[in-house]
C-alpha cells in the first residue's frame, strides 16, 4: 500500500470525506454558505474555542487533561468586566485577567505535575472554583459599555475582512504546529505522553514541561476569554459556560488518543473545520441550541470509541496473520519431514 493511499484510509482521510460532504450539504441547503463573509462568521462563532483546541492538543497529547479552560475563559471575561466597571483602564484590566489566567494554569499544574494528582481530578475541582469566583464577581449582573475600541476588536474586521481573533488563531494554529511537529518540545510532549516514566527515567524534568503545558493552557483559555469579552460586548457570571465538550471534542475527534501519545495538529484542524461546519449546517436547518450540543456530544462518545474499536481490529486481524502463519509453517514442516 503506497503512502497515498495509507493517507486517504488515515483517520485524517476520514475526517476530510467526512468535511467534503457535510460542506456540500450545506452548499446545498444555503446557496450563500460558500461566501466569503459567511466562512469567516462560521469561524467567528467558535473562535474562541477553537483557539483554546490548539493548546488542549498539547495537554492531551502529554498524557493529561483540562476540564477548566472554560471556566478560566469565563473568570478572565469577568475581571475584565469587573475591574472596568470600577474605574481600571481597560488595558490594565487585559493585562490582569491574562496573569490570573496563567496563575490558574499554574495551580492547576503544580498538583498535577509536582504532587501527581491526577488531571481530571485536579481540573475538575478548578473548572468548579474558577466558575465560582467569576459568579462572585459578577453576581448576577451583566457588565458591558466597554470602550469601542475593545468591542471593535473583537466585532469588527481588522486586516481586509478577517477580525483580530481570527488572525491570532492562524498566527497560533502555525506556531503550535511548528513547535509540536517540528521542535524538542514536541518531541517531549510525545514521549511524556506515550510513557511518562520512561521520559523521567531518560533525564526528561516531567514536572516541569507539565507545568508549562498547564501555564500555556490558562494563559491561552484567559487570552480567549478577553476575546469572548470583546466579541460579545458584555459578560455574565455564565460567560462561555460548557465550552469544554466542543474543544475537547474536536481534539479528540482530531484523532488525539485520550490515554496520549498519538495525534496531530492536521486532524485537530480538520476536526475543527468538520464541527463548525456540522453546527453550520445544523443552524441552516434551525436546529436548536440543545440538540447540538447533544449531536457535539455524541460525537465526542464517538471520537473515543472508533478509534479503540479500529485498534482492537487491527490487533486481532495481527494475531489471526500470525496464527495462519504459525499453521501454514507447521504444515510446511510436516511435509518436509
């Protein structure tokens, strides 16, 4: 079997049949679809989430995972509210509520990285607290009336037609794919993940690139947050509540494994593209909100499931070529004999 053809029959190849069809379905339903304006609105939508899918690559990748990049998507939003509302400029108040976002990466990977608690564990705990003190802050108030020039930023197109978040995205989507493809850090977050004490036991400092990770993971979620904040033009308590289920699923949909070790930032892109058009084309249909998140769900049972299931074939059918060999070659040795 060429190389071609392995790629065509990859999870890759599937995930880009399954993209083709589901963009001509949707061509079909809305002749506008294909339009310029409407790729960047699909885009536009899920920006913030899709952003914070590149750095959930990486933490998957290593062996762990974060449950609470939403709720620190939601906590930086409302400081930016927050310290706004009382009188703060609005860059200081960026600046804050990008350090808290780090200061939560940092928590949550001291105990994952430096007491070995597990990451479910530990981030589940943080996607509570962190949900809990952005409730606090804001109550049950919605804060906006932000300058205008944040809201553009967030609302209108900066460079041709595309809007900030978009560019930082492409910007973010090449440097991640260079550093995990093509760099020693990435070749570290592969083997951390594919067995974490061989790497310890290779002189690889484990702890500390988990503790990146972790840091990388809330700065980008509380970067993604103050995007929310602009696109949006107002923040409540509940800001970008259930985030998580979409971006974990398109990584793992991407064809990352859940248990680490395996994937790529090529099935993490086209997943996205397969999601956002799947909810596209769902919207087109006016199908509501909570069926989506239901369709996005199964999709995330899914993402799990076949690519164990193929696993589990490609073993068996192993086992039965060298059983028939084994066969074949005791047959031979009869004869002979």
């Amino acid at each position: 079997m060429n190389a071609k053809l392995r790629r065509l029959l990859s999870w890759e190849g599937l995930l880009l049949a399954i993209f083709v069809l589901v963009a001509a379905v949707n061509a079909n339903l809305a002749p506008a679809y294909l339009s310029l304006n409407n790729q960047i609105n699909l885009f536009q939508l899920s920006i913030e989430k899709i952003i914070v899918a590149l750095v959930m690559t990486f933490i998957i990748i290593n062996g762990e995972i974060d449950l609470s990049v939403a709720s620190v998507m939601g906590l930086a939003a409302c400081i930016v509210a927050v310290l706004f509302d009382r009188g703060a400029p609005m860059e200081l108040a960026i600046v804050v509520a990008l350090l808290a976002g780090a200061l939560c990466g940092a928590f949550n990977g001291f105990w994952v990285a430096y007491v070995g608690l597990p990451s479910l564990a530990v981030t589940l705990a943080g996607m509570i607290g962190f949900r809990g003190v952005a409730r606090i802050l804001i109550e049950d108030r919605s804060i906006g009336g932000f300058p205008a020039w944040f809201t553009a930023l967030g609302q209108q197109p900066l460079l041709g037609p595309f809007p900030l978040s978009l560019i930082l995205f492409a910007l973010l989507f090449a440097l991640a794919l260079v550093v995990l493809q093509y760099s020693g850090v990435g070749r570290l977050v592969y083997v951390i993940g594919h067995n974490a004490a061989v790497a310890r036991y290779s002189g690889v400092d484990v702890p500390r690139l988990k503790l990146g990770l972790f840091i990388a993971s809330g700065l980008v979620a509380a970067l993604a947050g103050v995007l929310l904040a602009a696109r949006l033009g107002a923040v409540r308590g509940n800001t970008a509540d259930g985030f998580e289920l979409d971006i974990i699923t398109m990584v793992l949909l991407g064809g990352v494994s859940i248990f680490g070790g395996t994937g790529n930032l090529a099935g993490v892109g086209l997943s996205i593209l397969v999601i956002l058009n799947l909810r596209n084309g769902m919207s087109l249909l006016n199908v509501t909100g909570n069926v989506q998140t239901g369709v996005v769900g199964m999709l995330l049972i899914l993402s799990v499931l076949l690519p164990n299931l193929a696993q589990m074939a490609r073993e068996r059918w192993q086992r039965r070529a060298v059983q028939r060999k084994e066969v074949q070659t005791g047959v031979e040795t009869s004869v002979s004999s």
